[in-house]
C-alpha cells in the first residue's frame, strides 16, 4: 500500500496526530511498528467511546504493525487524574483485575487478539524501588506539571491536588519508555500524558513515539463526554435493539461524526451524508437508520443487526409492543391505603438505575401503566399483571407478590 494511502487511513477520525512527518518516516520504515495502547481498568462495561481508539489500532493492526496493549493495574490503582476536578478514588487490587478480565473480553470484538500482546505494566513499575522512583521524579519539574490543564484548574481554585497524582504521567511515560513504543493511540485527554512520555523517552536515549489523539464521543445527550455515570451511553454488551435504539435517539447534530468514528463507512459516502444533511431534503432518522444497522453489526452481527432494526420498526414507527418482554415478580408492600411507591417499583425491576431516575421518569411523564401514561408517584398495587414502560424501549411485564 502507498504511504499517501496508510496516511489517509490514519488521518480519519483523528483529533492530533504529533507529528505527521514523524509518521511518516516511521511508516516508511522495514519493520512493523510498536504500537502502544494503555487502559487502566477503571470500570467493568465499555461503551462505544472506548471503542474509537481500538478501531484506530485495528486500522494499524492491518498495516502490519504490533499491538501492545498495556493494562494498568499498577496505574489503575494511582488513578488518572486526566480531565478530573477531584482526587480519584483509589481502587483495590482485585476490583483492577476482575475490570481487567472484562475489559480484555470486550475490547476483541473489536481488536484482533491473534496480533495483539497484552501486557501488565506492573510487572516493570511494580520492580521499581523507592530510589528509582526518585530518579524518574527529578526528571519533570512541578511548573511544567502544573502547566497540565486540570491540574492549573485545582491549584487555582485552591482545589488539593495529592502528590502520588504528579507520579500518574510519569508512570505512564515510563510504560513507553520500558516498551521503546513507536506510536502511542488515546483519546484527546491523553495529550499531556503522551507528551511527558516523548521527554522521558529522549531522556533515555530513544526516539520520542507518535502521538494519535482522538476525540471524545459525546453522549446521547449529545453534550457530555459518553460515560456510564451519565447514563448517556451505548454499552458494547447491550441487547441489539437496546443498541439500535439508542442509536435512533442521539441528536441529529451527532449523526457525521458517529458514522466517522463508530463504523467502517467510507469517507466519500459519510461526506454525501453530511451534505445531504445539510441540504435539509432527507430525513435525518434515515441517516440514523443506516448508523444503527452499521453499530450494531460490528458488535452482534449483521442477522441482529437486521432483527434490531425490524423490531424498532415495529415497535416505534408502528406504535406497537415488543414481541419478547421480560416478566418478573416483585415483592412489595402496600400502605395502609393500598398504595405503592412507583419510582421503587421501576428500580427494583430494573426498568431504571434509581429511585431518583425512577421519580425524573414520572415527573417527565415518561412511564407508562399499561400502554396509559401515569404521572403520579403513588400507584394502587395491582391484583394483576401489568405492563409498565419507561421511555421508548424499556419494557417489563411485572407481577406483584
């Protein structure tokens, strides 16, 4: 393949790539690159988000170079203080490897495990003594940490800033530089982690790797970073139509850049979709039609895909109920006037994450009894079984003890 051509793969999607020039040359170089990727096993489930810079290394994957893919259980227990307001909560040794565990599962479906080397990075930083941790501070000086974005943030609104969170880039620096990684791939908050690793790897005599950044997938909500906690987010092991129809709700705004960092799409066919978008004489939904059949076949296949969208179908634009809903029973007591707490009702069956989702559901007159709209709190408890809805596609048929 031409270099014109492996830049252009390389190109899409990307938020930073420091420098071009350097990628260049290492490209052009007889020998497959090393390609560094880091993850601190911070949280069991991934989202889509975490997936666009995996189907940037799949991209490097098929331009023959080599995968390493760093888990930090020893980094994940500093914690990333990367785009953080606060110190981050220390986690356990066993919750970093039961999050690794998972995470290795669901990063490949995307990756190709057959040409990717997994390493631990506290089988080097964990050797480390206390005097080598010293040498490696001497080489970063507070000023330039501090030039960091977040941390500038907290030292000037009097915010504490711990000092094991100045060791989390050089920890994560020192990764490059035991690995000698060519190319480093993260997401756009990684930029001052990537560059500390630059320095310490001219410090030990190598050439400084390539940074790929890219962007930061917004959420459903179209406006906050995709994450589990917002509850904005698409999960990689979500149910096909749980999957196609979230995809069906993001913003219209979020449509090209979805197609450009979620699929495989070509960029001329992205770039006719932009345009058409613009012209205003297509439907939006069509756009969102074909972007769920795309996302949901990466990670079920294109038979779920096809059953995702015909479900949605069937029950959104022809206003009818799902085929296959769940039944549960639950136990719950009725007050002196027979009746029950709804918010609760909707958490314990799993219909909504809280209580407090559960009251934001009814208040915004998202619940549905039985195909009827309900807007009060407190229910009479049902002699019956009875369907209950929350938003557009959470359905439970729910019978009460």
């Amino acid at each position: 393949m031409k270099l014109e051509k492996k830049m252009e793969i390389l190109r899409r999607g990307t938020d930073e790539i420091i420098s071009e020039k350097l990628l260049e040359e290492r490209l052009e170089l007889d020998r497959p690159l090393i390609v560094k990727y880091g993850a601190d096993p911070t949280a069991a489930d991934l989202h889509i988000g975490h997936m666009v810079p995996m189907r940037k290394l799949r991209d490097l994957q098929k331009l023959g170079h080599k995968i390493v893919f760093v888990i930090g259980d020893f980094t994940a227990a500093i914690g990333d203080p990367s785009g953080k307001s606060e110190t981050r909560k220390m986690l356990t040794r066993e919750q970093i490897l039961e999050n690794a565990k998972t995470y290795q599962e669901q990063v490949f479906k995307v990756l190709d495990k057959s040409k990717t080397e997994v390493v631990y990075n506290s089988s080097w930083l964990g050797e480390m003594r206390f005097d080598d941790v010293i040498r490696l501070s001497s080489k970063y000086t507070v000023a330039r940490m501090i030039e960091r974005d977040d941390f500038e943030k907290r030292y000037k609104s009097g915010t504490p800033i711990s000092i094991h969170e100045f060791l989390y880039p050089l920890a994560q620096a020192q990764d490059s530089v035991h690995l000698e990684s060519d190319i480093e791939v993260g997401g756009s908050d990684q930029k001052f982690n990537f560059l500390v690793a630059r320095d310490l790897q001219r410090e030990a005599g190598q050439n400084p790797q390539v940074v790929i950044t890219l962007p930061i997938l917004e959420g459903l909500d179209g406006k906050q970073k995709m994450s589990k906690s917002l509850n904005n987010y698409i999960g990689i092991t979500d149910e096909p139509k749980d999957m196609y129809g979230k995809v069906m709700s993001i913003p219209d705004s979020l449509i090209v850049k979805y197609y450009e960092l979620c699929t495989d799409v070509p960029l001329k066919e992205i770039n006719d979709i932009k345009n058409r978008l613009e012209e205003g004489n297509t439907n939006p939904r069509d756009f969102k039609m074909r972007l769920g059949r795309e996302i949901v076949s990466i990670y079920h296949g294109q038979e779920q895909a096809d059953m995702a969208e015909q479900e949605f179908q069937k029950v959104f634009q022809k206003r009818r109920i799902p085929t296959d809903i769940e039944e549960i029973e639950i136990d719950v007591s009725a007050d002196e006037e027979g009746t029950i707490w709804l918010p609760k009702v909707l958490a314990d069956a799993g219909l909504v994450q809280s209580t407090s989702e559960g009251r934001r559901m009814v208040k915004q007159s998202a619940v549905k009894i039985n195909q009827e709209q309900y807007n009060d709190e407190k229910m009479k408890k049902p002699n019956d079984k009875v369907l209950v809805q929350v938003g557009k596609r959470r359905f439970k048929y729910i019978v009460f003890k």
